[in-house]
C-alpha cells in the first residue's frame, strides 16, 4: 500500500511539473491549468498524509490499514 501511495505521489509530482510549464499566471492565464493544478497539490497534500499517518500508525504498532484519506478541508489548514 505504501507503495502505490508513493507511486501516485510520483504522478502527481510529473503531472503538477508539466502543469506548472504549461501555466503562466497573468491575463492570458488558461483557467482550467491553474484548476487542475490546484486540485494536484490538493490530492499531493492527501497523499503525503496518508502516508505519514500510516508511518506514524506503524511506528507505534497500530494497524496502518486503519489510515484514512483525510479531507481537503483538513489536510489544506495544517501548519508548518
């Protein structure tokens, strides 16, 4: 499970990358690449968590089964 996690972290890094070459912010800014390149860092940011809360769950004997996609809303708020 790990591994698919961190396999569709690879895409989405690949797919936020060309995103990122093809947009150019400004008047001429194509509306659709700067959506879609937001809804990539959102799912990034849901992958990055899954996986640290699967770590996490391990590390400390718990079942990392038990980790859960956690929603935009929250995973969008966290602080550095």
């Amino acid at each position: 499970m790990d591994q698919d996690i961190q396999d569709r972290i690879r895409s989405l890094i690949d797919e936020e990358h060309r995103l990122r070459t093809a947009h150019t912010p400004g008047p001429e800014d194509d509306a659709s690449t700067a959506s879609r390149l937001g809804d990539v860092e959102t799912q990034l940011d849901q992958c990055w968590d899954l996986l640290r809360q699967r770590r996490a769950k391990r590390e400390f004997g718990e079942d990392p089964g038990e980790a859960a996609v956690r929603p935009a809303s929250v995973v969008e708020n966290y602080r550095e």
